[in-house]
C-alpha cells in the first residue's frame, strides 16, 4: 500500500538524523519544496503513529527552556518501509515514462 506523502517526508526527514518536532517540521518544508507545511498536531499525531508502527523511536530527551524536546529516530523497520516506498515510486515513475515514450514515438512530439 503507498505511503501518505506526509509519511513519505516525516520518515526522509528522520532519515540522515535524530531530529526533534520542529526540526521535522523545517525538514518536511525543505525537503516538499514549500508543498507541505506540518502544523504541530499533526505532526505529532504521525510521530506518535509511526513509533506505535515502530518505524520510528525516541532517540532522546532533553529540556530547553523549561520544556522537553523529545528527538526521533528511525528504526530499521522505518528504513526498511522508506526504501520500499522509493523502490515503488521509482517502479511507478518509470512506468508512466515508458508509456509517455510510447505515445511520443506513436504521436511524435505533443505541445
């Protein structure tokens, strides 16, 4: 089953590093191009689903300002389910090219 973009981007987010919330929400932004912007409960609704899901765990804790950032990891499960949703895409994309040069080579340049 394909993985929700927003998954997609929460896991290669967490993929080089522990990060905490707002850093996953700044990585999410970078990494979609601006597309998607996680609000806070949302994104913690999905951390805590993935670590149920056990595709993600809490590396650590630490207190900043009085409250405590909790960083995210990802677990080899998680890696397992990333790579398999980029095998996937990749599958598909190479597909819908094939046939995009199919009607290219029947059709001849389309404007």
């Amino acid at each position: 089953m394909a993985m929700q973009e927003p998954t997609f981007f929460i896991l290669t987010a967490l993929a080089e590093q522990p990060l905490h919330g707002y850093g996953v929400i700044r990585a999410v932004t970078e990494l979609s191009g601006g597309r998607i912007t996680l609000r806070a409960g949302t994104l913690y609704a999905a951390l805590d689903r993935l670590t149920e899901e056990g595709l993600l765990v809490v590396d650590r804790e630490e207190a900043v300002d009085g409250r405590l950032r909790r960083y995210y990891r990802l677990t080899d499960d998680g890696g397992t389910a990333l790579s398999a949703e980029v095998d996937r895409m990749r599958a598909n994309a190479a597909m819908a090219a094939a046939r995009l040069r199919n009607i290219r080579l029947a059709f001849g340049p389309t404007s």
